[in-house]
C-alpha cells in the first residue's frame, strides 16, 4: 500500500510538475505561432526555431534529482508549510504557490518522504482546482492513471501524454500568464530549496547546480516579461531582474572534448567540461535574493 | 452577404486544414513518443515545426551534468524521414543522426552542463513536407 501511495505521488507530482514546465512552451508573441496546436508555419527563411519560442527551465523534479546526486541532505523543514494555503486568495497567489506546492511535492518524491508528499499533493490538488486547471486531466486519463497505478511503465507512459493535454488546455484557455506564474513559482522554490539545504558553505556540486541556473534565470525573465501589463507580474519581474544582475557576475569556461558513441547502444557520451565560476560575494548575494523573494510569495 | 459567406467559407477551411495539421503532428508526436521507455522522463514539451524542402528548425536547450537525456525525433510515420543533428555551443557536431541511418532516437550521457541546439531537418528521399517533432526526456 505504502508502495502504490509512493507511486501515486510520485505520478502525480510528475503531472503538476509536467503541468509546470508546459507552461515554459512557445509564447504567445511569435506571429508564426498559433494558438491550437502550437504548430509552426513555414517561415520565409532556411532556417526558424522549432516550437517558437523556446524556454527551456529545468524541471523542480530534475533539479531535486539534480540537488540528491549533489548529496544534499532532505530538510522538511524548509518547505513551504502547508497550512498556509488559506492565506492565498488571489489568482496571483494561487499560481505562484502551486508552483511552490509543486516543487516541494516534487522534492518530497525525489527523497522519498511518501507522507509528506501526501501533503503537498492535496494543497497541489486545491490550488489546481482553484484555477480552474483540473479541467486539463480529463476523466478516461485520471481513469487509465488510477488503473496503472501498480505500473510504473504505464503510469509514466501517460503522464508524459497529459503533458502534452495540458499544454493545449493552457494554451487553448489563453492562460499564459498563470502558466508563467506556476514556472517561476516551482524554479524559486527550487533554488530556495538549494540554497536552504546548504547553507553558508555550500559543497561545490551544489554550488555549480545553483550557477548553473544563470540560464534559467535569462529564459524566466523572457517569459514572465510577457506579462509586466499586470502590476504584481511587473513587480515579480523587476524582483527576478535583480537576481538576474547576479546572475550577470557568474562566469563560464567551456572546454570542448570530443564526444564518444557507442553506437551499439545508441548513446553519445558529451565529455566537454563546462567551468562555472561565482564567487563568495555573489553567491551570498543570489541565495538573499531568492530566500527574500520565495518568502514573499509563501507570505512567510 | 455573398462576400461574407465566402469569407466564412474561406476561414472555415484554413480552420478546417489547419486544425488538420495540429491532428497531423499530435499524432505524430505520439509515434516519437514511442521511443521513450519508462526510464525516462518527458521534459514535457513536444517541439514541433511544418518543414518544406530544405528547410531547418532549430532550438536551444540544456542537458545538465550527470543525467542522461534521450532525444526522439520524427517525421510522418516513417522512422528516418528526419534528420536531427546536435550542436554544442562552440558550435562543434556532437551528433548527427544523418550517419546512424537517421535513427529516430539516440542517448546522451553528460559529464558536465552544457547549452546545445538542436537542428531538424526533412531527408527528402522520404518527404518533401512535413511536420518535424522533437521530444526530449531524462532518465530518472
């Protein structure tokens, strides 16, 4: 039992999360994309970029994978508590702390803590209902998921599908704007999350996940900057700025190896060294920034 | 009344071919989908793209260090009418499917985080046109 609950979650934690890097899909301002089916047409040149606009942000489950391999230690305590979920009442505020609620129930899988999981589903389920996005799981899904949930194959087999159902439904809703909110919601807490598990002094795997993140920080800014027509976006967007000119200070030194391939086995190894350089100063300055701005959404 | 009711009628059909093309590629990213075994898992976009002729679409991405990412890529229902190849950000080949008999997915396995993009391009032995699809996954 304990075993299908941990599968439940963590198959549902994938859904929200799933849910929230759809968000980070083609935006809404490229003219060559459409509204349905985010298909691109032909442009006049050679060459264009597949899906529009691209924002590519690591996933919250990729990052606490990411921030386990590190060796960092699992910190409940840092989590968003969950009782707080009533003092949410704005659309704002729904958005951006099921992003939140998604990155901690995430987080929670990937550590296998199955019982405080349990929690931050339910606030993930009430926040969804709130914004009205339970509509994107349709019955016959939420049905053939409940059915394979003793299969880990299937399960993820159709996770990966409602992806794709929930990317239209936002999309098709003209929800980008919630949707931007879920993506920066679920990356703050994440960083926060790093930043909190280690502390002042940082192991150096650790360290290199969060500079690495200086990427991420360029593609969110893109994203919600598409909707600064909002007064509290616009407020978020120039908090994100801020870290952002941070993130300007992290330097990398990229050294190029050739690749192998075992073509047996269908697979390249990249071997290339990728050197992120932050500094003390910096990196004091990103973790303030971020813990100030997450506690601000969390209402701490 | 007439130029209204051909106005209609014209919408009507490019509504009716386009949301054609949207069915067209959502099956097809169901076909890429195929390639994706449970160990990975969906980064949660299909990127997708019409292409004519010798036309390329491209995109930038992450793979970040010490994860294994596999890439599916798809055209129509044929496993080798795309080409995809992929690029660091020196711009040196890291792959190319063209020299794996346009293998519809391949695996790669990261040491360190780097930025790479992805190139798409139709084998026009197989089609002129088509709607390109590209998924990304990582294994747990």
């Amino acid at each position: 039992m304990c075993m299908n609950i941990r599968k439940l979650i963590t198959g549902v934690s994938l859904a929200v999360i799933g849910l929230t890097l759809l968000t980070a899909c083609p935006g809404t301002e490229d003219p060559k994309e459409d509204q349905q089916g985010g298909v691109v047409a032909p442009p006049p040149g050679p060459t264009h970029s597949l899906g529009g606009k691209i924002f590519s942000i690591p996933s919250p489950v990729e990052f606490s994978l990411l921030l386990k391999k590190s060796g960092a230690k699992y910190n409940a305590a840092i989590l968003n508590k969950e009782s707080k979920i009533d003092q949410y009442t704005t659309k704002y505020a729904w958005a951006l702390n099921l992003g939140v609620y998604g990155a901690d129930l995430g987080y929670t899988s990937i550590y296998d803590h199955s019982d405080d999981a349990m929690k931050y589903m339910k606030n993930v389920n009430k926040l969804l209902d709130k914004l009205g996005l339970m509509d994107a799981f349709d019955k016959v899904t939420l049905d053939r998921i409940k059915k394979n949930i003793d299969n880990k194959d299937s399960l993820l087999q159709l996770v990966s599908s409602t992806y794709r159902d929930c990317d239209h439904y936002l999309k098709n809703n003209k929800m980008e704007d919630v949707g931007a909110l879920i993506v920066a919601g679920g990356w703050l807490e994440s960083i926060y999350l790093a930043v909190n598990t280690v502390g002042k002094t940082p192991h150096k795997d650790v360290l290199k996940r969060i500079a690495e993140q200086k990427l991420s920080v360029d593609n969110l800014l893109e994203m919600i900057g598409m909707h600064t027509s909002d007064d509290d976006i616009m407020l978020l967007f120039t908090k994100l700025s801020e870290i952002k000119e941070q993130y300007d200070k992290v330097t990398f030194k990229y050294t190029f190896v050739k690749p192998e391939t075992d073509n047996a086995n269908k697979i390249t190894s990249i071997k290339s060294i990728t050197e992120p350089q932050i500094s003390d100063e910096v990196y004091k300055s990103i973790s303030e920034k971020i813990t100030s701005l997450r506690n601000s959404i969390v209402q701490n | 009344m007439k130029k209204l009711f051909i106005t209609a009628l014209i919408t009507g059909f490019s509504a009716i071919s386009f949301n054609a093309k949207a069915q067209m590629c959502d099956t097809i990213a169901d076909f890429a989908g195929k390639f994706f075994t449970s160990a990975f898992i969906s980064d949660g976009q299909s990127y997708r793209a019409l292409l004519v002729d010798d036309q390329t679409a491209e995109f930038q991405t992450t793979f970040f260090g010490g994860t294994q990412y596999r890439i599916s890529a798809v055209s129509g229902f044929s496993e080798n009418a795309l080409v995809f190849r992929v690029l660091d950000e020196q711009s040196n080949e890291i792959f190319n499917s063209a020299q794996h008999s346009n293998t519809p997915y391949w695996d790669f396995k990261v040491a360190s985080t780097l930025e790479v993009t992805i190139e798409a391009q139709l084998d026009q032995t197989y089609t002129k046109t088509g709607c390109a699809v590209i998924l990304i996954g990582f294994k747990q």
